[in-house]
C-alpha cells in the first residue's frame, strides 16, 4: 500500500511540474519569441511611445474629429473586465427606445452623412469590445471628421481605404476597419486635435447629446 502511495505521489508531482510549470513557462517563451505584440495583449501606442489602447478592445471616441466606435454595454461601457452584451432582444422596448435615441443623436451629429444610419452604430457587440467597424459604417462618417479637421473627404476616405481589413485568411468573418488605429492615422497625416486651437482644422469640439 505504502508502494502504491508513494507511485501516486510521485506521479502527482511529475505532473504537476511539467503541466503546471515547464509547460506555461515553455508556451509563454515561446509566445514572447514568436508572436511578442499578441503575446503582450497587442498595445497599440502613439508617435510618442504612449501605451494608448490595445488593438483587440474597442473604446470610445467622442471629439467631432475622431470615427466613433460600435456603441458597448460592457460594464460603463467598453470595460475589459466586464465583458457583456446588453442581452436585450428584438422585442425589447428599452432596445428600441435606446436605438431611437441614438438614431436622432447620430443624425444630429452627422447632417451630411449620406443614407440611412448603419445599424452596427446602434446596437452593441455580444462582447461590447468590438473594436471594428464595417468600411461602410466607417464611411458614414466621413463629413462629419472631414468637416471638423477642415480638410476634404476624400483624403479622409482615403485614410480609411488605406487601412480596411480583408477576411481572415480571405474567406472568414467580412472586412473591417480598426477603429483606433484609424484615428491615430487620422492625427498622424493631418495632425491630432488640440485643445488649445478649437475649431476647424483641430480641436474640433466634441459630440453632443442632440438637445
């Protein structure tokens, strides 16, 4: 019996350090080697070297000049340790409450967008970190950033074509724009709002609820 426990024991242990040591020791080096950026959470950063963001959790934009991103019911809204969707359903009269409102806001905000209002700029993702947009939700509001950076919506469609994402692998899931990464682009070719310079061409100043 001794013989036997003692086997146990052994093997217990044996398992314990090469599943719950060597081998997350060996998949993190690994990762750290090989895939570094995604190992440390893909951080996105700005000119100066700021950690602004991670490239796989949406956040909000507010300023005029910026691309607003898909609207999040996590926690007060895009919170990485609340994760959630707001599980309302399509029979929900907060749901169309909540989309009716924003619709108007949306429409307020953005008087020379072409169409009606997409529907992904209404509802939130199941996870509300979603940190993409469709090319055509992104397109929508192009007036308004054009508009508030002073600069034509061409060359603010063209930063946008310039960073839509293909399939995965050219057949999964459908192209996208990152939403943060456009609008560091946005502030790197035609410079980042300021506080201090309100008005067209920078400091634009920031959405508001429509009255």
């Amino acid at each position: 019996m001794f013989s036997t426990l003692l086997t146990g024991l052994r093997t217990c242990l044996v398992t314990l350090v090469l599943t719950g040591l060597l081998y997350p020791l060996a998949v993190t080096g690994l990762a750290q080697l090989l895939f570094p950026t995604e190992a440390n959470g893909s951080l996105v950063k700005d000119e100066r070297g700021r950690v602004v963001g991670s490239a796989l959790i949406g956040q909000g934009f507010t300023r005029a000049g910026y691309f607003a991103s898909r609207p999040s019911a996590a926690g007060s809204g895009y919170d990485g340790a609340a994760s959630s969707g707001s599980n309302l359903g399509p029979t929900s009269q907060k749901l169309k409450d909540r989309v009716t409102a924003t619709v108007a806001r949306l429409r307020w905000e953005n008087p020379d967008a072409p169409g009606a209002v997409p529907a992904e700029l209404v509802t939130t993702s199941a996870s509300g970190l979603d940190p993409h947009l469709s090319p055509d939700a992104v397109r929508w509001q192009v007036p308004r950033v054009a508009r508030a950076r002073g600069v034509a919506p061409a060359r603010v469609t063209a930063v946008v074509d310039a960073l839509v994402e293909g399939r995965t692998f050219g057949v999964l899931g459908e192209p996208r724009v990152n939403v943060l990464l456009l609008n560091l682009a946005l502030d790197r070719r035609f410079g980042p709002l300021s506080d201090e310079a309100p008005g067209v061409g920078g400091g634009a100043p920031p959405l508001q609820d429509a009255p």
